[in-house]
C-alpha cells in the first residue's frame, strides 16, 4: 500500500528560505512542490511589460480586462532540479527575480481579481495532495484543510542578507541597503492588505530560523511530515 499523501504548506515573510525548504522536502518525498511568489512575480513582470505598473502609477483595470490571457505554468529543469516560472509559454525564471520586480509585486498581489485566479489555479494543482505550496496565504486561504501548516520568520537583516548573497551570486549588481528596505517594505506591504494579509493560521507551527540551520529546520520539518503522514 503506498503512503497516505498530505499537503504541507508553508508561509511566512520574504526571504525566510521557504522555497529552499519546500523543494528539499518535495524531493524527499517526491512531491509536487510549487512557489506561489513566482506566480505573483509573473503577473508583475507581465503588469511591467505592458507598462501597467510602474514605481508611480498602476492602471488596475488594465491588468484586471488582460488577466484571462495571462498563463501562468512551471515546467520541471532536470538540470537545475525545479519547475521553472513561464509566462505566456516563455521561462521568464530570471526575470521575475529582480529587484524592479520585487519593488512592485506587492501592489499587484494586493489586487483581489489577480488573487482570485492565483488561488484558483493553486487549489487545482493541489487537488490531490501529495504537494508542498510556498507563500503568504497558503495555510490560511489556499489549503485551509492542510494536514500540515508551517509558518517562518526571522529577522528583517538576516534575511536581507541572504537575499543579498542570493542575487550576487547570481551576478546581479545589488545594494544591501536596498535590499533590506525592500524586504522591510514588502513585510509592511503584505501584512496589512485587505485580501488574504500575510498572518500565521491558528493551527500553522512557527520556525524563526534566524539561527538555525537548513539540516535542522529540514530534519525538524520531516518529522513533523512524518508524524502527519502515520496519523
Ligand atoms: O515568495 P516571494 O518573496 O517570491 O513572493 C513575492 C511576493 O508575492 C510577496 O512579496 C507577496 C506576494 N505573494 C502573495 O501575496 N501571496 C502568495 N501566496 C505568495 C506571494
């Protein structure tokens, strides 16, 4: 008999390692493993494209009249091992991680109309379990139901950091400063919308992984999985 599947979601504020957590874990077990950012950072970029968003101004209904025509998929890259971000059928994975994209996806993800069709398209991808979602509002408004609920934080500089080193290695000419108040401004930004704010479910288990390894979280994590699994 093949063991029970359950699905495991994972919020909490920017730059917390979610996503590097959630695909160790999705591989472990052999799971579908998706990052809902990427999906908001695409509506973005498309929103940018189109010039429907800049650091000024945000043409709403614009992006609201084209939102039928946006398709969003990941396609799976066996050579980096993770579902790459496509937009419109194009692998936009590099794009969506700029800074000028981080400045404005919080504005397009407050937009009630672009949540609806993300949530929608999350919950189908999820229909049958066996499935690790990254996000803000994964355990409060996608998966309710999940058998289990993470919820990550850690402090605003240690997670400036890392983002930091994340995009120098990716050879992105980056500022700290601009980053930290990114992630300051973004935490402020996603916390205190109206639709689905970045809060914790009653019944998610916090990790503030300020200074805690990824072996520990991980090992942590999978036992927390494991229990679920047996219940
Ligand atoms: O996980 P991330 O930092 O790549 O997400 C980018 C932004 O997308 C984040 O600042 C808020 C938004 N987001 C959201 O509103 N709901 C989600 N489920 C995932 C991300």
């Amino acid at each position: 008999m093949s063991a029970k599947k359950i699905t495991i979601a994972i919020d909490g504020f920017s730059s917390t390692g979610k996503s590097t957590l959630a695909k160790e874990i999705a591989k472990a077990l052999n799971y579908i493993y998706v990052d809902t950012g990427a999906m908001y950072r695409a509506v973005t970029l498309y929103a940018m494209q189109n010039k429907y968003v800049t650091g000024d101004n945000f043409n709403t209904k614009a992006l609201i009249n084209d939102l039928n025509a946006i398709k969003l998929s990941f396609k799976f890259n066996e050579v980096l091992g993770f579902a790459e971000m496509y937009l419109n059928n194009i692998n936009v994975e590099k794009e969506i991680r700029t800074i000028e994209v981080s400045k404005l996806v919080s504005k397009v993800s407050a937009v009630s109309e672009v949540r609806k069709k993300l949530v929608k398209e999350q919950q189908e991808m999820g229909k049958d379990k066996g499935i690790v979602m990254d996000g803000r509002d994964i355990g409060t408004v996608v998966f309710p139901e999940a058998e289990l609920k993470l919820f990550m934080t850690a402090s605003a500089d240690r997670r400036a950091i890392r983002r930091y080193k994340e995009l120098l290695d990716r050879g992105d000419d980056v500022n700290y400063e601009e980053i930290l108040q990114n992630v300051q401004e973004r935490d402020r930004l996603d916390s205190t919308r109206k639709d689905s704010p970045l809060t914790k479910a009653v019944d998610a288990i916090e990790f503030d992984n300020s200074d805690m390894g990824l072996k520990e979280q991980y090992e942590r994590i999978m036992s927390l999985v494991n229990d679920r699994i047996k219940q």
